[in-house]
C-alpha cells in the first residue's frame, strides 16, 4: 500500500519514522510543511523538514524531539556574548545545515532538490518533499502582540499570545513542489500525520492544486489532540483562543470532509461514537508515541486500518 | 609615544598583541587590512579583523595563528557530509562571530562600529580599526588560474597559482573607515607590521587619503622576510614570481619613500649597510616571534627604536 503523509514537525516526524519503518520505502511520500521556514541570520532555516529528516536519519535529539543529538552550543555562545540575538537555538552541526541549505538556495537550486540531495547524504531511503519550493509564510495574528512570523510567535514568545486568525502569505502563488501531486496521484491512502491542524497541515492544504488532489483520496488523520491537550506545541491553545472546544472531535471537524477515517487516542474513547455518526470511520488505540517501538505500532496499526479502504482511484 | 599600526593576519597581530601589552591602550591604534574579506555562505568573513581581534582577546588558536583556541569543527563536518564547499575552515565559534557581523551587516551597522561593539565585548582596549567600511577586494591576478579572489588563491589554491599582479577592486571609491584619518594625524609614529606589503598593507595603502595622511609621519616597518623566506605565507614567493629578490633590502624599497626606519632580522643584518644608504634608519634585531615573550619585546624594541624619530608633526 502506497501512502502518502502530510506532516510538520515533531509529532509528524514521529508517525513517519514509525512508517518508515514499517513501509517499503517506495510506499512512502512525506510532503512536509514549509510555512515555518525563516531567515534567521541571513540564513534559510526550515523547522519542519530539519525535524522530519533528523528524525528519519536517526540524528534527532530524542529529548526535544527538535535539533540533533549530541548537539552542541559553540556558535550561539559566541553569538550570545557579542550580543546578538539567542532566541532561536541554532546549534554547531545544526548551522551545518542551514549554511549548506542557504548556500545552495543562493545558487539557485530548488529547495526540493536540495532536501533530496541532503536526504541521499544521510541515507534516507524514503522520499520527503517540501510541500512548495516558493516560499508561503504563516503570520499569526495574535490579540496582544499584532501579527508575527510563526517562529516569533513560536518561539521567540513561546506561544503565549493569543490567536486570533493565521495567514499563509505567498500560499496562493505558490506550487507544489515538483514531485507533490504525483506522490499524491500514486497515494493509496493520504495520511495525515498528529501535526498542528492551523499551523502544519494548513499551510500545506493552502497551497493551490494539493487540496483538490487529496479530495481524490481516501484520507486518514491521527489526532494530534490527545484528553484536551496537545501532545507537544500550541494546537489545544489555538483551539481554545479560536472559540473552539480542544478534542479530537475538534479536529476531526476541522479537517471536516477530507476525511475518511480518524484515529483517536484511548482517553478519548468516548468521543469516537460522535466522529463515527459524522460518517468517519474512527479507529481508538495509544496515539503517544514515547519510545521508538510506539511510533513503529502505531504505524502498523495505522497502515491495517488503511486497509480497509478503497485503493488508490485512477483518474480517467 | 601614540602608534597608529598598519596590520594585516597573524604576522601583524602578533606585533600589535606585543604593542598593546607595552603601551597605554590610548596610545595604540591599529588600522586592519580588509581587502581579503570575502562572502562565504552568504557569510561576511573578515580574516584579518578576526585575527587581530582574537589575538588582542587572548582567543587565538596559538598553533596556528589564526582561529580560535579550542575551536571546535561541527558545523563544517555537517557541511563536508552534505557535500558542501569545505576548503575554507569555519570553526564553530569562528562561525558565531560571523553569523552575528553579517546579521549586523545587513541591518546597516557599519564594519567599524561592529569591530568597536565586538571588541568591547572581548575587552579589547586598544583601538581597532577596519581600512575602510566600504568593500575593498583583492584580487589576485595568476598565470595559470586567471583572476582569483584573494581567499581562493590563499586557502582554497593553498597560494600555488603563479602571481602576476594584485586589483584591489572598489579601492578606488572606498573612503578611509571612520578614525582612521584621525589615528593617523593623532600618530607620533605609523608602524607596519610584518604582514605581506602586497597584499595586506598593500590594500590599506590604496584607500584613497591614507598614504597621504601617512606621509606627514615618521614611518617603521618591521620587515615580514627574514632570510629571504616569510614567515607565513606567500610574500617571498610574490616577490619572486614578480622578478623581484625576496630579501628584507627589497621591503624597504618596495615602500620607499614612505619609510623613515627599517627592522629586519639578525639573519639578514648583511642587508642593513645598503639600507642605511638609501637614508633610511635600520634595526637589526630578532624579528620572529614564536612566543608572547617575543612580541612585547620586539614591540618594546620598536617602540624604543622609534624614539628616535621626530614626533608628530601637527598640521598648519
């Protein structure tokens, strides 16, 4: 079975690892949110796919989930006695990549190009996609602190302004990336990994043609809201601030129509009855991912659920 | 006695790391080569700013003379593995002190404030100077690999091109950094270190109203040829590619009239009779200088050494 993942950081990275693992690596396409991407320094930082690729590698920092293991602070250090901006942890090997990255896109090359390249380096067999070589830009609008770029808002202000609305600027010019609606084309299933629904799965569904394309699919979602929280990151928050109540039926609406099935946690059993009577078909089990042998049995367990429907649709 | 000096990389830091223990912090100024500066990575990279700088603070890698004691190399690693450009050596804190002058670059801090900001931050008393807050370029003009940047020539092509002759490109339209005219004026004496004439007190020479304002001054050099060799580097071996003698007699020439006195080395004191004759003053003494020791006392030589030359001459 062919499945094609949309993910954004951590809790994406996670699921896909699990996938990863479980999957031939031809089976599996990531298109992975690039709407986190900022210049920081004069350099292209891109959150999401670092996360996701680290992850794949086996060189993430299984602490944070986010950076490298065995990092190291040399540089910010440095940065941090000559009175530049900390903020954003830019560690040694870390700056390794965001230099080559930055230095490639200068010379012109696509950003998706570079990701393969960069995959082929650290060995990673299954294939990971921008979601778009243009770049698209969340802003969050926030009650108190006007409109910020989302790594401000994420990290500079650790998500403690309230949101109000987000914007994906540049979505609408912007294209899939070269490769993006082939994966999609070739999907049996589309799954959509526990990633933030506004800020990680939004923008790649804002950019024009992926959506539609999707429509085509049967897709799958994994709740990235878990007893009323977010396993990691502002997801429950930005529900809250939006007026909406934080649970897994939240999110299952949000994604509305897309889907076709939906996995919930087990503390949120109660709630899979309603999501059923909506028409999708729901699946309860441990949606937490720990360790790395959670992230290989919830793979597993979401690909056998896949399994259940129709493959993928030909276009006539 | 106030010294303004003329330095270049390791040869002319040492000497100046020598002067600033001896004199008051007043008393020293030293105007820095910035002709070999260079965008890598989008980087702006200063050597020679970096390695006066890091000599001044005590941070200098001892072994090598230029980068940082105990740096380490993460960033580049990831680099090389990416398949990136690795033939220019980044070190991690190296990388800190360049991520943060480009960040301050961009943001329209001019080059001498940003050295000022820096040393403070370093407490480094004396005053540090850049040639020029426009972009000056050396070009080096080869045999056999056509027109190279100076970094390309010198750490990429390890200087084995052939040189024919030196550009120091938008000299022409650069002005002298601010204080630099001053230092000069305020100067009892002008020193040139032991840095490469062509290339690292060439640039400074070239930007327009510096060799003027010199001129009015009693100047010294300390020559960088000991033995018809330099010390580092490739000075002996430009003067040979050039048809010219590589010997201590051939710096004095090179900078002629400028020069009220001369130093050069016990191994060439052969050579001081026929610079004595072309009325300039000359020193012999041990000019190589492998341990802090030695700086301060070549730099209490020259500074006694100057003494005897008539003090500042003020303007009408």
């Amino acid at each position: 079975m062919k499945i094609t993942a949309l993910a954004g950081g951590v809790g994406g990275a996670k699921l896909v690892d699990g996938l990863a693992h479980v999957l031939p690596p031809n089976d599996l396409t990531v298109i992975v949110n690039t709407a986190d991407d900022f210049d920081h320094f004069g350099l292209h930082i891109s959150p999401d796919l670092d996360t996701v690729c680290y992850t794949l590698a086996g060189l993430a920092n299984p602490v944070t989930g986010w950076g490298r293991e065995a990092e190291t602070w040399k540089a910010m250090d440095v940065i941090a006695r000559l009175g530049g901006p900390n903020w954003f942890h830019l560690g040694d090997m870390d700056l390794g990549v965001h230099l080559e990255r930055t230095r490639r896109l200068r010379n012109g090359q696509p950003l998706s190009q570079i990701v393969r390249d960069f995959c082929a380096s650290w060995s990673i067999e299954v294939r990971v996609l921008p979601m778009s070589d243009e770049p698209v830009t969340t802003q969050v609008v926030t009650s108190d602190m006007g409109t910020l770029t989302f790594q401000e808002y994420f990290v500079r202000h650790q998500f403690q302004p309230q949101v109000r609305a987000f914007t994906f600027q540049g979505a609408d010019q912007s294209k899939p990336a070269p490769g993006v609606l082939q994966a999609l084309r070739e999907a049996d299933i589309v799954v959509i990994c526990p990633s933030n629904p506004w800020v990680s799965v939004g923008p790649i569904l804002a950019v024009p043609g992926i959506q539609e394309e999707i429509h085509q699919k049967p897709v799958v979602a994994v709740s990235p809201i878990v007893g009323g929280k977010a396993i990691k990151g502002p997801a429950a928050k930005m529900y809250q601030e939006l007026g909406l109540d934080p649970s897994a039926i939240t999110v299952a609406r949000h994604y509305g129509n897309l889907l076709a099935g939906f996995i919930l946690d087990v503390v949120d059993a109660d709630q899979a009855g309603i999501i059923d009577q909506s028409g999708i078909i729901s699946l309860v089990t441990q949606t937490i991912m720990l360790t790395p042998e959670d992230r290989r049995r919830l793979a597993a367990e979401v690909i056998y659920f896949c399994e259940q429907f129709p493959r993928r649709v030909d276009h006539p």
